[in-house]
C-alpha cells in the first residue's frame, strides 16, 4: 500500500503512516504469540479470565446461537461461546494475524472444542460476513490495535442481526487518583520487563502500555459506538476502570 504522507495514526505514543500501522501491529503479535497467554496470566495477576468471564455472562447467550469473535487471538471468548451455544450453534473467530489465530485454533483443537467453531483470518474493518449475521458480535482486547476503529464498528454493525448485541472488553481509563499513579508506574516499569524476560520481546510490551493510555476513555468509545449506529450503548467499568466493557444493540 503507498504511503500517504498526510495520513497519520497513532502506533504507541508514535504517528506513523496510516499505510504502516496495520505491519507494525502484525509484527507485535508475531513476536508475542507463543507466549501471549503467558504473559497475559503475569501482566494482569490472572483478572483477564474473570473480566472475560464476565463478558461471557453479560452475552447472554443460547443454544443455537451464532456468534462472532473479532481479534480472537488465542481463543478464550470464542472457546467460551462455543460451549454455550452448543452444537447446534456456531462460534467464528477471527484474526488479522495468522500467527495468533493459528496459535488459537490449535489451543482449541488440542481441548477438543473446535467442533462449532470456525477460524477466519480477517480485517475487523472489512469483514467478510455477509448483513446481519450473527446474534453476536465480541471483541476483547483487539480495538484498541485497529487503525480505523469508526470503520471496525460500523463494519461490526452491518453483520450484526437486528436484536443482536456488541460486547467490547478493553483496556480502559480509570478516574481514581490513586488507582491511576499506582497503575502507571506499573505500566510502564515491571509490563516492559515482564515482556523482555518472559517473551525476549521489550518494545511489544512498550507499545501494548503506550496503545491503552491512547486508547478513547470510556465516554468517547461510547459515543463512538452511538456513531456506529448502536443503540442503548453502556459500559461498565472493572477494576476501578482499569479495563471497561461496553454493550450496545442494534435495532
């Protein structure tokens, strides 16, 4: 793609061209991927299985269903999903990033829930699914590394069933004062190195704390979802804020 000089995004607290972003994430995730969950247990003390659960309980969900899974990564939504909607039911998990989606699919197969589930590689702002699709719709962790995020939503929207729902689970902004400096100096001093003794990888873990605190807070990701076109849009926030997830419907 050529690069367009008058077009930049944010890639940590760096502006690269737009054209760029989207290699430089791949080039996070390639790194990370064999010991993403690893780091994932270590960086947050283990709170990503709750918060995930949580979304899981907040899908509200039945047999039958079809959901999709957008920046499935290793799969611990859509392995979720999967086993609420049953047989009769489907879970597609998505990825831009080969490496992650087939570290996902693996995982999957080797615990024996890959039977209603199928692995998509695929662009959250283009997404390949015909309208009103699915009854559905999940992304934990993944919005905040999409470079056109208004275009990812409203593509989330159009294969999202009258009725159906979003759910998005992402780092966030909290307002506590003493939360916040606790949580800085957490992120940007022991996240880094986690990464570089765990995954010999410094500068993915820079980006990944960079990308939260560019991230909208939770107000302006709501009005973004609004703009998107869902309706009934609320977040509620975890660990103080630390991480939010948003709901909204479409109708």
């Amino acid at each position: 793609m050529a690069r367009d000089p008058d077009k930049t995004t944010d890639f940590g607290y760096r502006k690269v061209n737009t054209a760029e972003k989207s290699d430089l994430v791949a080039h996070v995730f390639r790194s990370v991927a064999p010991k993403y969950d690893l780091m994932n247990d270590f960086m947050s003390m283990g709170l990503h299985r709750l918060w995930k659960r949580f979304t899981l309980s907040e899908a509200c969900l039945r047999p039958g269903h079809v959901v999709l899974d957008v920046a499935s990564g290793t799969g611990d939504l859509a392995k979720g999903f999967a086993k609420i909607v049953g047989k009769t039911g489907k879970v597609i998990m998505t990825d831009i990033n080969e490496n992650m989606l087939m570290i996902g699919r693996d995982r999957l197969v080797d615990q024996g829930i890959i039977s209603n589930i199928i692995c998509v590689q695929a662009d959250a702002e283009k997404l390949p699914f015909i309208d009103n699709y699915f009854d559905c719709i999940s992304i934990a962790f993944g919005l905040r590394n999409v470079t056109n995020k208004l275009a990812a939503l409203q593509s989330m929207y159009r294969v999202l069933k009258p009725g159906g729902k979003i759910l998005i689970l992402e780092f966030s902004h909290t307002q506590i004062p003493w939360l916040k400096k606790l949580y800085d100096v957490y992120s940007f001093n022991v996240i880094p190195k986690l990464g570089e003794l765990i995954t010999k990888d410094r500068e993915s873990y820079q980006y990944l704390v960079e990308s939260i605190r560019m991230h909208p807070g939770q107000a302006d990701l709501k009005k973004w979802l609004e703009e998107a076109g869902f309706e009934e849009v609320e977040y509620v926030n975890l660990c103080g804020g630390i991480v939010a997830l948003h709901k909204g419907f479409k109708y």
